[in-house]
C-alpha cells in the first residue's frame, strides 16, 4: 500500500483559542486579530474552542462567526480542560500553519 498524503492547506493558517467565560472580551480578541492577520497573511481561520464557558461565549463567538466566515466555534458540553481545547482545535485546524494563543489578548 502507497504511502498516504495529506492534500494541500486551503488556508495558510490557523489560529486556536481556548475560550472560558470570554463574551466581554472576545469582539475586541477577533477585532485586533482579525485586523493583524489581514495585514500579514493571505488566509486563515479563528477558531474558538469554547471549554464549558457559564457566560454568553457561544452567543457572542456565535454572533461574530455568523457575520465573519473565518471564524469557527467548537463548543465542549463542559469544562475538560485548555489542554483538551487546544488538541480539538488542533484537529478542527485547516491551516498550514497552527497558532495557540490565549483568549485574554
């Protein structure tokens, strides 16, 4: 059996954030790094891994990914952990290239 390939990134890349309890300050999160990574890369993808959040993250994140495509939500029925929110964005990821970064700016 040949060896198996992976196809081609259609983005070029990720950038994982592990949410808890951020609604107050994940617009001013997506507006700074949205305005970043438009200025620096051709493509990517945000994505929320919201970790068994108690606030109004999934309405907000929710909110702002209806309106920008670039923004996906993994929502975890409750609190695992950052590492097991880093590792579901990890396999969410579609980017060549994966960022982690925390959601607190």
């Amino acid at each position: 059996m040949g060896a198996q390939t992976n196809p081609m990134p259609t983005l070029e890349l990720s950038v994982i954030i592990p949410v808890y309890n951020s609604a107050d300050i994940f617009p001013e999160l997506h507006r700074r790094l949205a305005a970043v990574l438009e200025a620096a890369v051709k493509s990517f993808e945000i994505i929320a891994v919201l970790d068994g959040c108690r606030d109004r993250s999934a309405e907000v994140i929710g909110g702002i990914a209806a309106k920008d495509h670039r923004v996906k939500m993994i929502e975890f029925s409750r609190n695992f952990g950052h590492q097991a929110a880093i590792t579901a964005g990890l396999e969410f990821a579609t980017g060549g290239t994966a960022i982690v970064m925390d959601d607190d700016l």
